[in-house]
C-alpha cells in the first residue's frame, strides 16, 4: 500500500484526541488528582472521627491527603489563617470565635459538620442526684454535697475537667470564681480521656462522679443524660469577655436529663464546622463544593465515639469505622462528588 499523509496524520490525530479525551474524562472523575491537602485534628480524640471522614471523603476525588497533625485550638487557627494547614473538621461555633483574629483573613468556616446539637456542660451521675436532690452547680456551694465527690480528701469535689490548651478550660475557671465555687470544687485538668475513664470506673463501682461533658461524645453514649447521668444548671449565665454576647443562647431548650426546660446550660449551644485556608478553597474548587456540602449526624460521631471508647481506637480502626460509614451513606457521598467535579469544571 502508498504511503498517505494524510491517512497517517488523521490516524494520529485520532490517537491523540482519545488520549486526551481519556485525560480529560480522569482529570473531571478526580479533579485533586496530584493535590496534596494538609489536615489537622484537634487534641480531643471524639473529633478524630469527624478528621478521618473528611480525610477519605477528599481522598475518593483523587487528592492526596497527609495524615491529620493532631493540634491545640490556637496552633491550629494560627496554622489555618498562615497556610501552614489546610482544613480541620472540628471547629465549635460560636464558641471558638474567640480565635477569629488568629485565622482571619487566612481562612474561613465553610459547611456543617454537624448543625446544632453540640452541647456542652456540667454533669453528675443521677443516683447521686437523686438521692440528695443536685440539679444545679449552685448545690456545690454547700460543703456538704462538695464532699459526696471528694476522692482524695481535701474537702473538694473533684470535676473532671478541660485539659490547658482548651477553651472550655478557660472558661470553666471563670465560672467556677463567678459562682463563688473555687473552694468547694477542684477541676481535673489531666488528660480528659483518661480522667473521664477513671470516672466512669467509679461510676461502676457504684461511686458518685462529677465531669464536664459534651456531645456528640462516648461519655453521653455511656452515662446517658436522664438514665445514668443528669446535666446541672448554672446559678446564672457567666461567660469571659470574649464570650458574653453569647450569654442568650445558653438557655437550651428540650435538653435530656436536665430539671428544667429550656436548661441553663451555662454554654452557648455549638454547630461543629470545617474552617478552611482560603488560598486553599481558591486553588480547589471541587474540593471547597465537597467540604460544604459534607456533613455527619451527632448520632453517628457518639456511636463511633462509643466503639473507640470499648478498644476500637487505632488509627486503622478510626479510619476503618470512616470508610464504613461512607459506605453506608453511598448514595449521599456520590452526590456530593457529583457536585463537586461540577464546580471543578465551571
């Protein structure tokens, strides 16, 4: 057969647009493919959850996602607004906006993890409660009740308490000078975890316990609030200055095991929210429409908090109860990829 031009140029021409069709169809289906993403998550390991779904969910479009730096509250706003990271799933609002001038104008909140909900306060086991009527921390101004917690003698109820580096850390102190609380109540500031599990060990033994707690969280899985557990009120709202314009919003109605409807929780009720590096959300696209529109129901962070909490927490474990529950939610993770490659491509 002659040799013809213009058979062999079509011929490669042809090869050449399937190539790039092809390149172009994977570039759409995986648009974070060669992009790295830069997570953090925070020091309290109930939101390591939150991290490792958010990790495979940006994984499933192609990004290449480090393994989460596990950071304090203000390094990591610090880190967020500078760049030095990309994202965290575990940002609590309003409460944290006291970090605004740490992150802005780096950075920004984008999406829910989980709107409403996200409570926070002070807890007793409710034997205890009902045996000598506690419903609110103003009791613990009694020495009387302060001892029916007192676990090394110093006359003192000993609270499991916020960890330093926590906000919550910060604001407990105050509120326990405001409600006149500092000589009959001690706050444990060691490793949460581990003084919630000493706690919950007492508890067992048939002992009285006394601990800040939050939800989504195992411990309300495990001292379920109005059967094992009964949140207290606050003599009043008290919060730091950075706080007080969220002095309305600790009212909270329809809260389980609480005396009172709506309970005077004594913090303002949290949405759990991404923040995310705006250079980030510039450069990728697909993944700022993925982080939006993601989201993870309280009910689903406490059940894997609770199977963490009975051993199930290695990082393969952690990451492993994440694929699960993306599996679980296919139809809904897909339609969020599909909105995703949408704005990867407009």
């Amino acid at each position: 057969m002659p040799f013809n031009p213009v058979t062999y140029l079509s011929a490669a021409t042809l090869g050449l647009a399937v190539a790039v069709s092809a390149d172009l169809a994977a570039a759409a289906e995986m648009p974070g493919e060669g992009k790295e993403v830069k997570l953090a998550r925070p020091t309290w390991d109930t939101g390591w959850f939150n991290a490792a779904v958010y990790k495979r969910l940006l994984e499933g479009l192609g990004y290449e996602v480090s393994n989460p730096v596990t950071l304090d509250n203000a390094p990591f706003y610090q880190s967020v607004g500078q760049g030095d990271v990309d994202l965290w799933a575990n940002g609590w609002f309003p409460q944290h906006t006291s970090y605004a001038s740490e992150y802005e104008p780096g950075a920004q909140l984008l999406g829910y993890v989980a709107k409403g909900g996200a409570l926070q306060g002070y807890m007793v086991d409710k034997k205890t409660a009902d045996a000598h009527g506690i419903t609110g921390m103003a009791d613990f101004r009694k020495p009387e009740i302060a001892a029916l917690f007192d676990t090394n003698g110093d006359g003192k109820a000993e609270m499991v308490s916020c960890p330093p580096g926590w906000l919550c850390e910060r604001i407990i102190a105050h509120q326990l000078e405001t409600y006149g609380l500092e000589d009959t109540v001690e706050p444990v500031k060691a490793s949460y975890a581990a003084s919630m599990a000493d706690a919950l060990g007492r508890y067992r033994a048939g002992e009285p316990v006394f601990f800040y707690s939050w939800t989504p969280s195992w411990m309300v899985g495990l001292l379920k609030p109005g059967e094992d557990a009964v949140w207290l009120e606050v003599p009043e709202p008290a919060l730091p200055d950075d706080q007080k314009e969220y002095l309305d919003a600790v009212s909270i109605p329809g809260v389980k095991g609480c005396a009172s409807d709506p309970c005077m929780m004594g913090f303002p009720g949290n949405d759990i929210r991404p923040v995310v590096n705006k250079r980030f959300m510039e450069e990728n696209p697909a993944a700022a429409r993925l982080i939006e529109l993601a989201e993870i129901p309280l009910d689903d962070i406490a059940a894997q908090n609770a199977r963490m909490f009975d051993g199930e927490d290695s990082e393969k474990d952690i990451l492993r109860h994440a694929e699960e529950w993306i599996e679980k939610n296919r139809a809904t993770v897909d339609g969020w990829y599909e909105e995703a490659r949408k704005a990867a491509g407009s």
